[in-house]
C-alpha cells in the first residue's frame, strides 16, 4: 500500500462511552474491581465519534472491527503485559 498524504480518522463512526467501554472490558475479564470515579478533566471531550471511511477506502481496507470482537483479539496482549 502506497504511502498517500492527507488528514484521516480512525473510528467506526459509532459512539461508545467510556462507561460502556469499562463495562464491556469489566466483562470479557471477568473482572468486578470496584471503579473510583473522579472530576472530569477541563479539557476532556464530553462526545466523539469518528468516520473513518476516508482512511478505509483509500488505502482499500477491510471494514471496521466490531468491538467485541476487537476486544477479544487485543485483550488477551494487555493481559499478558500486565502479568510480566
């Protein structure tokens, strides 16, 4: 794939909240750790959702990864990372 400047994103254009991330993270690792929640930092954003079309057709990529399965596959690196 040929090198092609520009500007591109790199998201699903689906929202996920941080809470719902956590949830979902919590889950896979069968984890029930209690979360701390703390102020919000000032400059933190409320929303996101990125498109990352322009960066999957460009450079003729698959479609996106549902997060679930995305999880699946990346989870069990931090797991190992953690343990060593």
């Amino acid at each position: 794939r040929r090198w092609r400047a520009g500007t591109y994103n790199v998201g699903t254009g689906r929202e996920t909240s941080v809470l719902e991330l956590l949830r979902r993270v919590r889950l896979a690792l069968a984890n029930d750790t209690a979360v701390v929640h703390t102020a919000p930092v000032a400059a933190e954003l409320l929303r996101s959702s990125l498109d990352g079309e322009k960066l999957r057709h460009t450079f003729e990529l698959p479609d996106w990864t549902a997060l679930e399965e995305g999880l699946s596959k990346t989870l069990p690196f931090y797991v190992t990372q953690a343990a060593s």
